[in-house]
C-alpha cells in the first residue's frame, strides 16, 4: 500500500470507534459502525451501512465517509463523486479536500491532486496530511525539491501536534525515507 493512502487511512480510523452507549445518536452509531468496519478492511459493509443511511446523506461526515471506504474499496469514480457531495455540504474541511485528492493520485492525476491540496492547505495550513499527500505528489512529477519542502512541512506540523503512537511511526517512518533518498 502506498505511504500516503496507508497515512491517511491511519490517522482517520485510529485505533476504530469508542465502545457504542445506548443514548448515542444513530448517526454517530453508523459512522463509528462504519469506521470500525473500515479499519477492518469490510469495506462492502462500511458502504452498504452508509448508503442505506440514506435519511442523513445531507450530512457531510456521511459522504466523507462513504467516500472512504469507496477509495479504500478501489471505486475511484464513486468515490469522486460522493466526496465532492461532501465538499458542497462542507468545503471548510482539509480533510475532504485531501481524501478527494488521494482520488486524483489513485488516478495517476498528481497534478489534479496538487490543485486539491492547494485549497486544502489554504482551508488549514496546519493539517499535516495535505502536506504528506503533497510530498508525494510532487515525487511522482519528479519534483524532488518540491516534495523534500512538502515533506519537511508534514514533519513540522506533525511533530508540533505530537499526535498518536501511529502518527509517531509515520512522521519516523518519511524521515528515514528522506534522510536515504528513497523519498
């Protein structure tokens, strides 16, 4: 799996969802469901259970979501799509902006990718993510100077959030890969 999807699906899902309580909302019941069936590797289930959620798809974390585990599934196209639903109810968000493109980088558009996470960056200059995403979209240009000051800002910020064991792993992880070349 490729370092920056393998990120991203690390800091999204954690270490999966908090133990459902009995008051939880049901839409906070099926996007921790989802989520936890995600960091499983169910996929069919994570969008079967978020499609048939049909009453809040009005709700930006229902498509970013769905959009996910499209991705994650491989459905480029669906996932697309309903991560730019997302964007419509929620464009503020970094996250959408760097899920969407992780599609474009998937689909061996980095350039696309790079516009994206242009205005992620612009939505949140501290979410370390685009910047990961961006070093690797500038390294599949073969703009290594670009993607050394992209992967030295995901150092930054993420070493300024201290962040998960995971993300510990990560931010370790690009350093050796910068530090011999192989990044």
């Amino acid at each position: 799996m490729r370092l920056w999807i393998l990120a991203l699906i690390v800091l999204l899902l954690g270490a999966g969802s908090p133990a459902a309580r009995a008051d939880e909302p049901p839409l906070e019941r099926t996007l921790n469901a989802a989520r936890d069936a995600l960091h499983s590797g169910d996929y069919a289930t994570a969008i079967r259970m978020l499609e048939n959620f049909e009453t809040e798809r009005a709700e930006w974390g229902v498509q970013f979501w769905l959009g996910t585990a499209y991705l994650l599934d491989g459905q480029l196209d669906n996932a697309a799509v309903v991560l730019d639903e997302a964007l419509a109810l929620e464009a503020e968000r970094a996250e959408i902006w760097v899920q969407r493109a992780i599609v474009e980088q998937e689909r061996e558009q980095p350039e696309i990718a790079l516009q994206l996470l242009e205005v992620a960056a612009q939505v949140d200059a501290t979410y370390p993510m685009t910047f990961l995403n961006a070093g690797v979209a500038y390294d599949s240009l073969g703009q290594s100077t670009n993607a050394r000051g992209a992967y030295a800002r995901f150092l930054k910020l993420s070493a300024a959030d201290g962040g998960s064991n995971r993300l510990r792993r990560l931010r370790r992880d690009v350093l050796a890969q910068v530090a011999t070349g192989t990044r």
